[in-house]
C-alpha cells in the first residue's frame, strides 16, 4: 500500500512538461510519425485564425504564380526545409500550458544527429474551439520569427 501511495505522489510531483495532454497531442501530430507540412490543404480543420489567413494568401499566391516559390517556401514546423526523421522523432520533447481555452506548446527537437544549428525550439499558440485544440500561430524562438506576422502577396493585402 505505501508503494502505491508513493507512486501516487511521485506522478503527482513529476513536472507538467512529462504529460503530454491534448494540445500536445495536436502538436504532435505534425511531427510524428512523419513529418507533415502545416501548409497543406487537408490540414486546414487543424488551425485557427490567424495563421488561416496566410495559408490563404500562400493558396492564392501558388495559383497566380504556379512557377514560383511561395509565401511559405519551408516547414514551419520544424523552421527548416531538410531533416532526418529518425532525429526529429528521437528527440521531440512536448511541453504544455493551458490557460482556459488556450494553450502554448513548447516543441524541442533536432533536424540532425549532429550539430548545434540543428536545434529547434517551436512555440505553438493553440485555442478550443468547439472542444479541439486548433493551431494558432507558430513562433520560432530558435529563429526569432511568427508565422501569422509572415509576409505574403502584396503590402496592400
């Protein structure tokens, strides 16, 4: 009986940032069991405004201008073009704060088993809506940007 006690209390004791709950589990997706492009269409019910509104813009931008590079021209997920699965999978570690109805989780990982630039650290700002974790906004802290505050068609949209 004490053993089951002491294990109760040690659970208990045990940092916030060990339990992955489900604003993590919304996060997570993206990252395993494959690395998924945020950006994509048939990933649209996972977000919320703002980041939809530069999704959109990104949508228009790739059907005007099929040829060129658009507005989204990298993984904001993993703040990187390149990676190694294996590595991302290995070494993802999810932290989570909620507030209510919204919800900051923390994403560290590495793109490559070697390398100091290969270190990520990803803030992902989530809401419930309707009782599910949508995706926010994305901000890298290794890089020091925000996707909704990217930059995307022209400055009058």
């Amino acid at each position: 009986m004490r053993s089951i006690v002491l294990a109760a209390a040690m659970s208990i004791a045990l940092p916030a940032a060990t339990l992955a709950g489900p604003a993590s589990k919304a996060v997570k997706f993206f990252y395993v069991p494959e690395v998924k492009f945020e950006a994509d269409a048939k990933y649209r019910d996972r977000f919320t405004e703002p980041v939809t509104k530069l999704f959109e813009l990104n949508d228009k931008a790739q059907k005007e201008k099929p040829d060129e590079v658009s507005c989204i021209d990298f993984d904001p997920g993993l703040d990187a073009q390149d990676f190694d699965q294996k590595t991302v999978s290995k070494t993802l570690k999810l932290a989570e704060t909620v507030n209510g109805d919204t919800a900051e989780v923390t994403a560290s990982f590495n793109l490559f088993p070697e390398g100091d630039d290969s270190k990520r650290e990803m803030v992902w700002s989530l809401k419930k809506m309707d009782g599910k974790w949508k995706i926010a906004d994305i901000t890298s802290k290794t890089s020091d940007w925000t996707l909704s505050a990217l930059g995307c068609g022209s400055s009058t949209e």
